[in-house]
C-alpha cells in the first residue's frame, strides 16, 4: 500500500482493504444482485424472483453487506406491512458498469469456454 496516501489501494497486497470489498463484488450473490439493480429499484422479493437459485438468507446477507461497502442504498418506508426498497449509490453504478462488462464477456464465450473445458453450455 502507498505510505503517502493510506487510500490508495494495492489489491495485491494481503493487508489491503480493496481485497474484501473485491470479493463482495465479484461474489456470485454480489454479481447478481448489483446487476439486477443496475436501472432499477427493486423490492427484496423482487429481487429474490430475478436471481434465480439464490436463498432468502443468502440475499439478505449480500444486500447487508454491500450496502455496508456503500454499493446499495436501502430504504425503509414506514408502513404496514413493511416496504423496503433497494437500489444502487453512485458507487454502486461506477462498479456496476464493471461488474457488467465480465458477466456479458463470459456469456458472449461461453460456447467456446465451454467447449474448451469439453462441455456443452447449459440451456
């Protein structure tokens, strides 16, 4: 890590904070979840219905935890039964845009990756 500025991130270094912010954004929850807030603000159960396979509980970890990191903003309305509403930070949009541009890159190959691991793609 840079001496002059404590901010400046080195990821590989092992005691660098950018590592663990690397690792919620990439996770499989983490990929998914900031892609299908990408436009929109969405709902938890909305969100649960668009990632498919992913578990109540591993949702709402992933959410916590970028929301934590400043990548999802929550908002809580005051009402019954209880409306939450999640959408991405500014933050959330720059990495967003990242985060994107891999998951299209492996679907655009995936035939080929995919017969290169001599497997045919699911469909």
């Amino acid at each position: 890590m840079n001496v002059e500025n404590k901010y400046f991130g080195d990821v590989m270094s092992e005691n660098c904070p950018s590592r663990s912010l690397l690792n919620h954004v990439t996770s499989r929850w983490g990929v998914l979840v900031l892609i299908a807030l990408q436009n929109q603000t969405l709902r938890f159960s909305d969100l649960r219905r668009i990632i498919g396979g992913v578990s109540e509980k591993m949702l709402s970890q992933t959410l916590k935890t970028l929301e934590q990191d400043g990548f999802v903003h929550r908002k809580s309305f005051n009402v019954v039964p209880p409306h939450v509403e999640y959408s991405l930070t500014t933050h959330g949009q720059g990495v967003v845009v990242h985060v994107k541009a891999l998951a299209t890159w492996l679907e655009d190959n995936l035939q080929a990756m995919t017969e290169a691991r001599g497997v045919s793609p699911a469909k």
